[in-house]
C-alpha cells in the first residue's frame, strides 16, 4: 500500500491545467482499487478550500479581462486593418472558449474535494507542530527563506514523517508529492531531490520525495500511469466561435428551407393563396389576413430567390427531406449551438 500525501499546490495545479485531468483520473483508480491511500493533513484541506474560489475565478474571469486588454490596445494602434481583424478574431476565438475552460477547472475542484472529504483528515499534533516551530526558529527548510513565513510547510512536512514513523509496517511505503520546489526541494542542485535540511528522513524505497504527481503515480502503478500521461497529450480543445457560428448558419439554412418547402406544398394544396402587395397590405391593416393563410406576391418571389440560394449554398443531399429522427437532430443541433452562445433553450427562429 502507498500512503500518499499530496501538497496542496498540487492539487491547485491539477485544476488550473486541464492536460493534468488524466492524472486525477488515474489517482481515482488507484485510491478505489486499493493501491493507494492519500494522507490528507488539515492544513491542505484548508489551504484547497481557501484558494479554491480564486483558482475556478482565474481560470476564466483573469484571461478574459486580459484578452479585452489586449484586444482595446490592438484597435488602437494604427497598422494594417486586415491583419489587425485576423488577430481579433483570433482573440475573439480563445475568449470565446475561456468560460468552457472555467467550467473545466470548477470541475476538476469539485472532484478534488469530494477526494479530500472522503479522506481521514489527519490533524496536526502538538509535537508536530513544535518541532515544525524548531525549524522556523533554527532557520531550516522550509522555513531557510528570509522574510517568509513557511510555518504552514512546516508543519506539512512534520506531519508526513508522523505519519510515516506512526503507520510505517511491513509493507506499507509513502510519498510526499509537491510542486512547491523553492521551499521543500534542494536549494542549490537537482531540485528533484528534498532539501539537504530533511534529506536523510526520505529515502529510496520506503519514503519517496517527488516534485511531479506523474512520477508518484508512475512508482505505483506504471502502466496505468503511462496510459494517463499519453491521454495527457490528447486534448479535446473547443470548438472556435467562428466554427460554431458556421454550423449555426448552416443548421438555420436548413430548418429554413424546410419551412419554406411546407410552404410551398401549402401553396401548391391552396392551403395558402398568393396575393398581391396591394392586397395583402390592405387586409394586414384590417387584420383580415394572416402569414398562416396569405403572402404577398413580392415576398414570395424573393422565398423563392432564397431558397434557390439555400440549394446552392448547402448542396445535394443536404436540403432533405429528413426523417423525423433527422429532422429532430437538425432542431436540436441549432437549439444547442445557441444555448451556448447565451440564448434560450429551443430558439428555433430563421
């Protein structure tokens, strides 16, 4: 069994980078499978809770007011007009996408902290916390900075060798994972290794040190880890506004034209009479006639342009006539498209 405490600035990062999602999957299964079991100190769950706000808010809200910065400066320098269009669409694109990424980190958060709930939480011991005190007053790492209050890394650290000396029986290894190099890693070498401070209190086999997450997991289990860190490579990006703007266009041709060939056929059965503007005015203002029964000679010239247009522009095989399974996909497809660019559900008007 691995015994596994993760550093709070770990699980921060995993949330804030969605190529690390593979990662959490993989501590999931190995937490559910009995492989490994995490070490969760109070100090982390409050320092998660405390920064878990402003990481889901950063991850979205912090690049999109940087992106209007930069967009504002760009129309205001002078330069080719071409160019410049190119490169705000192009930033309109990555803004476009940047709620989807923040929804992504809420996510990630979410899982995180179901994690840590689930979790024995391991609070910290008066001994732990004094010796912890010894480091900060003898000016040992984590506690080696200047102007640096790292008691709280201290105390992290203190409460792992706990741990590790409480629960070290036959069988049973540990690891301290942390991304947090310049207080807990060697000052002045490979910085994959710990701090010569508390280097002798890590070793190969029994208690790990690890700067990375993947190569934490890679020691329990290497398979399903190299599996995780290919997916990592593999990222699903969303789709452009201007890719979504395009199948929008192309879906509300469709349902369009649709509507217009029922029309038609309506037209064709005397469901519904073709009169002239004159007509078709005078009734209007007497409300006398209406669009479910009567159109004017002049609109129904240019349905008839338009939907000759929407042939060309769409192509053979992509004017109908739908199923009904197919006809509902077509309205679904633009009701969703829509709904993400923040209309209503079921907006379904051409």
């Amino acid at each position: 069994m691995f015994n596994v405490l993760i550093d709070t600035s770990v699980w921060l990062d995993l949330a804030e980078d969605a190529k690390q999602t593979p990662l959490l999957d993989a501590v999931e299964r190995l937490v559910k499978d009995g492989q490994m079991r995490l070490l969760v100190p109070r100090i982390v769950v409050d320092e998660f809770l405390k920064n878990r706000d402003k990481i889901a808010k950063s991850s979205a809200k912090g690049l999109s007011t940087h992106f209007n910065h930069v967009k504002a400066a760009i129309r205001k320098v002078d330069g080719d007009k071409r160019q410049k269009t190119r490169v705000l669409d192009y930033l309109s694109d990555l803004d476009h996408r940047i709620p989807i990424m923040g929804g992504a980190a809420e996510g990630v958060l979410r899982r995180i902290a179901g994690m840590l709930s689930e979790s024995t939480i391991i609070e910290a011991s008066d001994a732990a916390k004094l010796r912890a005190a010894d480091r900060a007053l003898h000016r040992k790492a984590p506690c080696h900075h200047e102007n640096k209050n790292s008691m709280a890394d201290a105390i992290l650290l203190e409460t792992y060798f706990e741990c590790v000396k409480a629960m070290g029986g036959q069988g049973q290894r540990f690891a301290f994972v942390t991304h947090n190099k310049h207080d807990f890693s060697r000052a002045n070498g490979d910085q994959r290794l710990p701090h010569v401070d508390f280097a002798a209190s890590f070793s190969k086999i029994k208690s790990m040190y690890f700067v990375t997450l993947a190569d934490c997991l890679r020691r329990i289990d290497p398979i399903s880890v190299s599996h995780a860190m290919w997916e990592q490579e593999w990222v699903q990006e969303p789709r452009s506004l201007a890719e979504i703007l395009r199948a929008m266009h192309v879906l509300t041709t469709q349902v369009w034209y649709n509507r217009h060939k029922y029309t038609e056929w309506q037209v064709e059965k005397g469901k519904v009479k073709i009169i002239s503007t004159e007509s078709w005015e005078e009734g209007w203002a007497k409300r006398k006639l209406n669009t479910q029964t009567h159109i004017a000679e002049d609109i129904w010239k240019g349905a008839l342009r338009s939907a000759k247009k929407a042939e060309r522009e769409l192509g053979t095989g992509n004017c109908g006539p739908w199923t009904d399974f197919e006809w509902g996909m077509i309205n679904g497809k633009l009701s969703a498209l829509r709904w993400t660019l923040g209309e209503d559900w079921d907006e379904l008007y051409t």
